[in-house]
C-alpha cells in the first residue's frame, strides 16, 4: 500500500440508524482538490514539528444531503447510529454515535501504550 493507492482509493460511507435509517455514498480520492503529498508537505518544517509523527486525515467529499426526519429537515446524527466508512485495500472505520458523557472512558493513553510495549520487549 503506498501513496498513489491512496490517489486512487475510493470510499463508500453508510449510516445506519436505530430506527432503520439506512444512508449510503461515496467518494474518491483522486477528486480531492489537493495532492496528499502537498498536504503533508504543508504540515510539516521548521515551524512544525512532529517528532512522534502524524496521523493527516483527508477527509471525503460526501456530504449528506438526504433528510431524516422529515422533508426539509436535513440529516443529522442520532445516538445509536452506526457510521462506517470503508476502501477495499484498508477495511472498515466502524463507530457507533453516542454522546460524552456515555461514552466509555479513554483510559489508554500513550504512557500506557508505551508501558505495554516495553513489558511486552517491543520497545
């Protein structure tokens, strides 16, 4: 997997509600306005420094446009939806929506990561 997979990867991306909602669409890659490289190119210099590296998130071009509650009322995300955003070379991205105060505690942080890694003799 390298970078002109991720030029050409196409998305698809599915809601499906509690209720039965059921939204799907899709987009490519290679439509972005921009070059990943470009992208990254601008992220990175002298006035930014990633010295455990970075995660860059291009994002999609799909926009949901379909209306959930009703003619007019647009879509917007209710708790319990399962989102997933998926490319045949990667897998899945699958959450489910819920709100912070439900959510479980993000409790491993990386001083965790790093302490499992060197019990583990992988550091």
């Amino acid at each position: 997997f390298n970078i002109d997979h991720v030029r050409r990867s196409d998305l698809t991306m599915t809601v499906t509600g509690p209720e039965g909602f059921e939204m799907k669409g899709g987009s490519s890659l290679s439509m972005i306005s921009r070059d990943p490289l470009d992208l990254v190119a601008q992220a990175i210099g002298a006035n930014h420094q990633y010295p455990d590296g970075f995660m860059l998130f291009l994002g999609t071009m799909f926009a949901p446009t379909q209306d959930r509650h009703g003619p007019g009322q647009g879509f917007t995300h209710v708790v319990g939806d399962v989102v997933a955003v998926s490319t045949p070379q990667l897998g899945s991205l699958v959450n489910r929506v819920t709100t912070s105060d439900q959510a479980v505690p993000w409790t491993f942080g990386m001083a965790a990561l790093m302490q499992s890694l060197a019990r583990r003799g992988l550091l």
